[in-house]
C-alpha cells in the first residue's frame, strides 16, 4: 500500500478514489473522519493509498491529468438573462434571482 495523495478535503480526496475505482486501481481512504478535527495535524490529513504497487504509475498518471485539466479549464462569467447578474459559468442557476442561466443542462453545474 502506497500513499499517494493527502489533501485536508475529505470531498476531494473520495472524488479521487473513485476517479481511480472507476480505471480499475484498488484504493484505501486512510483518516477519512479526521479533517473533522478542531486542530489540522499532518500525520492525520485524509490520505489515498494505491492497494497494489504495480498501479502507482497510472494512478499518479491519472490524478496530474486531474488536477492539470481543472487548472486548464477556465470557468466564464454568465450574465443571468433576468437581472443581469454574473454568475460563475459552472452555476446552472442564477445566485442572485434563481433563474435559469441555461437552457441546456450544464454537465459542470454545481448544484445549489
């Protein structure tokens, strides 16, 4: 078993899990309830361990391709059509009024 990604955000550390489940690579959610935690202690920060080691390299492949392709995608301002508002281009709808920023589903929408 090979540590091979520690972030203090439960909500990322599972999207990754099941980002490298979903190709096949065995994992384990080391101190999945601790970033509850009232004090931050590195040791204790939710982890994702590889379970066979002949899987570290597309794991670790598959993980920078992640988070280079979130940095990559800009996210563009949406003007609502109701009150002109601006709204990150991941919301489906408006922040200010509730409207409807799209007409299509938006498969990067955050829901509200």
């Amino acid at each position: 078993m090979i540590e091979i990604f520690r972030h203090h955000d439960n909500a990322t550390v599972g999207h990754l899990q099941n980002l490298l489940e979903s190709e096949g690579i065995k994992t384990y959610y080391r101190n999945e309830y601790v970033s509850t935690a009232a004090i931050a202690v590195q040791e204790f920060t939710p982890a994702l361990c590889i379970l066979n080691d002949a899987d570290l390299d597309r794991g670790v492949e598959l993980i920078r391709n992640y988070i280079e392709a979130l940095r990559d995608e800009p996210v563009a301002e949406i003007t609502c059509p109701e009150c002109g508002e601006s709204s990150p281009g991941t919301f489906a709808t408006c922040w200010n009024c509730g409207a409807a920023l799209v007409d299509e589903p938006n498969p990067h929408a955050v829901p509200d």
